[in-house]
C-alpha cells in the first residue's frame, strides 16, 4: 500500500480524495484515509456533495477529441471540433 500511495503524500486534499476514491477498492476505507492524513468524515461528505473534478469527464471522448486536434493539425476551435465529432464518431 505504500508504494501505491507514498506519491500522493503532498498533494491537495481534493486530489487524496481521488486517490482514495480510486484506491477504496484494493484497501479499507480508514487505513487509506488515516495513511494520507485524511478524516473519513471529509472523504465521506466529498462523495456525498459531488466529485467536481470527475463529474463530467468522459475518457473515450477525450481520447477522440485529442485525435482529431491533432489529425488536423491544432487548427479547429470548439465548434468545428464538436462538427467533426459528430460527423466522424456519431
């Protein structure tokens, strides 16, 4: 579990909560918490309220959207952007 989680020492309480978030499957809720210096409480009313910074995030769509950035070469700005999704990826 340390070596998993020792990178994640410094970084912002949002960011641990992701972390934790992400790790609650392979360990137990309170020893990721008491390790990365978190309250439970904290952690528990974060997923209660939202989780802003992964709410709306989609992976697969990011990974088209990169695609055609830069298949055409930086060129094209939102509108055309979400044209060129449509047409090519439905």
């Amino acid at each position: 579990m340390e070596r998993a989680l020792k990178k994640h020492l410094a970084k912002t309480t949002k960011k641990k909560y992701f972390v934790i978030f992400n790790c609650s499957k392979k360990f137990t809720l309170t020893l990721v918490c008491k390790y990365l210096g978190v309250s439970r409480f904290g952690y528990l009313q974060w997923l209660k309220n939202g989780k802003p910074m992964n709410k709306n995030y989609n992976r697969i769509l990011a990974i088209k959207i990169k695609l055609i950035f830069h298949l055409f070469k930086k060129r094209f700005g939102y509108n055309m952007m979400t044209l060129l999704l449509n047409k090519y990826f439905n």
